[in-house]
C-alpha cells in the first residue's frame, strides 16, 4: 500500500510541476527594450500576444496618436483638478472633486517608461523616437542609432509605405522639432532642422499643419527655402486660415502653417488665443478631411506647448494647453462614432517635464486650484507685450504690480489670511528681486541661487508664475524634463493591448503588431 502511494505521490507531484512550468511559459516572447548592443539591427519585428492575435479584420484602419510633451501624470491630474476646483464645491461646501478629461475616461490605461540611452531624464528626440520606432537612442537623436549610423523605420512611414495609409503629422510647435519629427526623419542632430525639413518634404506624407518651420534657409541663410521645395515637390502649402479653412482632401499633399505665430514661430498658447484663432482641435478636423480614404490613415497629433510652458514653470499655461489636446482628442472621439471598430485613439505622453506636483510646501494640505483661472496671459506674451516695455521705459515696481494684479490676479495690499492672493513680505520681497534682476542695465550671469529662482527665464515673468502656483498649491521641482513614467491612454480597436506597465518602446511594437507592419 505505501509503495502505491509513494508512486501516486510522484506522479502528483511530476504532473504539479509540468503544470507550473506550462503556467510560467509565456503566451509569445515580449519586445525587451533594444540595448546599445542591438540597435544596429534591422527594426524589431511587432510583439504578438495570444490577445494580439486577432484577425486582421479588427485590425485598426484610422490610428489616431496623440502625444503631449512634456505631458505625464501629473499635467493631465492639475488640469481635471483644476477644472474641478473652477465648478466650486456644492452648497455644502465639499469638494465635488476633478473632471476628468476626455481620454482619462478610455476603457484602457497603461503606463510606460521613458529613459533613454543617455539618461532617466530623457529628451523629446529620444522619447518620441522610442515610440515611433521601437528603439532606444542617445539625447537628441531622432531616429538613428546611438553611433548615429543606422537609420531606424518608423511607424508611419511602414503604414504609408506597407499599407498604404495616408499620414498627418500635427504639432503646436515648429513641424521640424523634435517630437514631430521623429515620424519622418533620420538624423544625429535634433538641431539639424534644415535637413529635417527636408526629409519632412521628401516623406510624401498628406498632411502637415502646426507651427512654422526653423531655419528655413539653413543655419547660413543661403540655402533654398523650404516651403519652396515643398510647393516644387507638390505641397500646396497654406500660410492663411482662410486658406487652412478652403483646403480639402482634392489638394493633395498640404502643408499647413498657422498664420497666427507666437513665441518662437510656435501656435500661441492657449491662454492668448483669442476667439476664432484656429486651435490644435481645428487643424485635427482638417486633418481628417484631408487623410480620409477607405484605405485608412495614421494621424500624429503634438500638443506641444505644454512642453514649453513646463519648463518655463507656468501652470496656468500648462493647464490650458493641456486642456487644448483634450479638446483636440475631442475630434478624433466624434470620428471614431462614425467608424467604432476601424478606429483606435491613442493619447500618451513622450517625458514628464518640470517635475510638476500638486501640493506645495506653503499650502500643506490645501489646495486653491481656482486661483490660476485669475491668470490671463501666459509667461511668453507677459514677456514680449509688457516685460519689454517695462525696461524700454524704466517702469517703477508700483506700476509693475498694478499689471501683476489685473494679469495675475497676485495683489500687494490685503490680508494675507482672507485673501490667498495677496502678497505677504517675504513674497514680495521674492518679486521685488526679480523686478530689479530683469531691470538691470547689464545681464549679469546667474549665480547657482538665482539660476534655482529663475532657471534661464525673464525673473520677473517666472517668479510671478512660480508665486501664482505656489498659492494655488501647485509646485515645480524643474526646469527641465525628469525621469517620471507616462500614461497611455487607448480607445478603439486594439485597445487592449495597451494594457500594463511597460517600455515606451513597446507603444510602437504594439501598434505595429496591429497593423500588421514590419
């Protein structure tokens, strides 16, 4: 009898372990992010996981891809929190809490890494290159590997040329920067932008609009312009919004650049655009005229500016542009009704930029989030429409302040305890400081402590920012990008895939393994 049990024993146990080893075994081998050692490989083939494996069918034939730079947790979390604390708590006085936006409320949420072969704080070259292509690069470097000598394939220019697809590339900033970019170029030096631009012309792809193109002429100014070649190579290239308004899909390939240029040659931030100025939303409803075809389209969309107002540390300005890609999302939502399972929507971020939080130091526990709606113009415009004028003119700190009140809504007399938004001295005495660094006959060079105040921005303008945020509980620990994940956000077709936590790198192995590209 025991040596009948010994053997069922053994048997049981042989059978537990051949069954654990079975658990154990993956459904197909996962895309591990590409190493130094391996980037000098052909592009990685797409992941396909047992869930993946569907037919092409339910393969998705409009790809919307939205990216927010500079965009992770944080930048999404301030702008529903903010748009929470604007609809005011209920006659109870409680907090009714965020409104989400729109992609916060996506069946599927994923997060991904970000760092890149130079840093956990990467750049946008780097990042977006990651998920246009699968691989991982140095700071900088679009598209290229870390000897700069192999060029990488990238997601749309496999749906263009492998499927047929046509592709729009859209951006709030310049169309040759770093993000946008990283869809049509190849190149060692994201400051190439000549040579970006023309790789952006020699793409094919149907339809470019956003911020204007950088250094059209090339860093010497001798070369041909850039929107000359691409009206030579068949762009019909629209400068006006109301050509932007006539153009249709009969035009062909378009290349839109937005007439009402800011900072930069960039879209102006959301916080001075005034009514009836296109926004991100409008160029992406062009898009889709211009792009829609029964074959299908792969659509880039770059809310750009949240970047920029990040680094610059103005959360009002963040909040806006933040709340500007929303709106833009909006669009592709009212596309994807008409088309449920062809379509998937994709919004993501490609790094965290000025290590935003919500919660400040002089606050602690509380959080005033309504104060930022008293800001009505952004760091950018304060500069060049008040801050130039302040040292043309020799403008005293008295009459600076009156600005600062009706722009910002901070006051130098009140009580402090009653009113949030008033001054106290030592806040005062931080503003007075950046009044006289930016009134300085001669630029000094920033010792390490006014470098921590003011990074590389006006004094005046970015202290006034950083005293806003401060008192509506919101706080910057940068000027610069950090290490944090970012969200991705995913609706449509496949959007199962885009489940967990995983490499940004696997963003743009997913998407092909949907489409069927390699």
């Amino acid at each position: 009898m025991k040596k009948y049990c010994a053997m069922i024993l053994t048997l049981l146990l042989s059978i537990a372990a051949f069954v654990g080893c079975a658990a154990k075994a993956p459904a197909s081998t996962p895309t591990a992010a590409p190493t130094a050692a391996q980037t000098s490989a052909p592009a990685p083939a797409p992941t396909q996981t047992l869930a993946g494996a569907q037919d092409q069918a339910a393969a998705p034939k409009y790809v919307f891809l939205f990216i927010g730079d500079g965009m992770s947790y944080p930048q999404f979390q301030a702008a529903a929190d903010y748009l929470g604390a604007v609809a005011d708590t209920d006659e109870d006085g409680i907090l009714a809490g965020s409104e989400s936006l729109n992609f916060m409320e996506f069946p599927v949420a994923g997060s991904a890494n970000t760092y890149d072969s130079s840093s956990f704080c990467p750049d946008s070259a780097s990042t977006a290159t990651s998920i246009a292509t699968g691989y991982k690069t140095y700071s900088g470097v679009i598209n290229m590997d870390e000897g700069k000598t192999t060029e990488y394939e990238t997601i749309a220019e496999k749906a263009h040329a492998q499927l047929g697809f046509k592709v729009g590339v859209i951006s709030s900033v310049n169309l040759n920067h770093a993000t946008p970019a990283a869809f049509y170029a190849h190149q060692a030096s994201r400051n190439n932008y000549y040579e970006i631009g023309l790789e952006l012309i020699e793409s094919g792809f149907e339809y470019f609009a956003g911020g204007g193109l950088k250094k059209v002429t090339g860093n010497e100014g001798t070369e041909t312009d850039l929107y000359e070649l691409a009206a030579q190579a068949g762009y019909k290239v629209v400068m006006t919004q109301a050509e932007a308004e006539a153009v249709t899909a009969a035009d062909g390939k378009v290349l839109i650049i937005d007439e009402h240029l800011a900072d930069s040659d960039a879209f102006q931030y959301e916080n001075d655009r005034p009514e009836g100025d296109w926004a991100l939303a409008d160029y992406v409803e062009k898009g889709i005229e211009v792009l829609d075809n029964e074959t299908g389209f792969f659509m880039m969309v770059e809310g750009g500016k949240i970047d920029w107002a990040c680094h610059a540390n103005d959360a009002g300005s963040t909040i806006a542009d933040t709340i500007a890609m929303a709106d833009a999302v909006d669009v592709a939502i009212a596309f994807a009704k008409t088309h449920p399972e062809e379509t998937l929507i994709l919004v993501t971020g490609d790094h965290e930029t000025g290590g935003l939080t919500i919660g400040y130091a002089g606050t602690d526990y509380d959080t005033y989030l309504a104060n930022l709606q008293n800001q009505k113009i952004s760091y950018a415009k304060y500069d060049s429409d008040y801050v130039a004028a302040y040292k043309e003119n020799g403008t005293s700190f008295e009459d600076v302040l009156k600005d600062v009140e009706t722009l910002f809504g901070l006051k130098a007399e009140g009580d402090a305890e009653a009113d949030k938004l008033v001054l106290n001295e030592y806040e005062l005495g931080l503003l007075k400081s950046a009044y006289d660094k930016t009134m300085a006959a001669e630029a000094a060079e920033l010792t390490q402590a006014e470098y921590i105040l003011y990074g590389t921005y006006e004094p005046l303008s970015v202290t006034i920012t950083h005293l806003l945020n401060n008192k509506s509980g919101i706080n910057f620990a940068s000027y610069a990008h950090t290490g944090l994940p970012v969200a991705v956000f995913a609706e449509g077709a496949g959007q199962e895939q885009f489940e967990g936590y995983y490499d940004n790198t696997e963003i743009y192995a997913k998407l092909a393994a949907l489409l069927n590209v390699a």
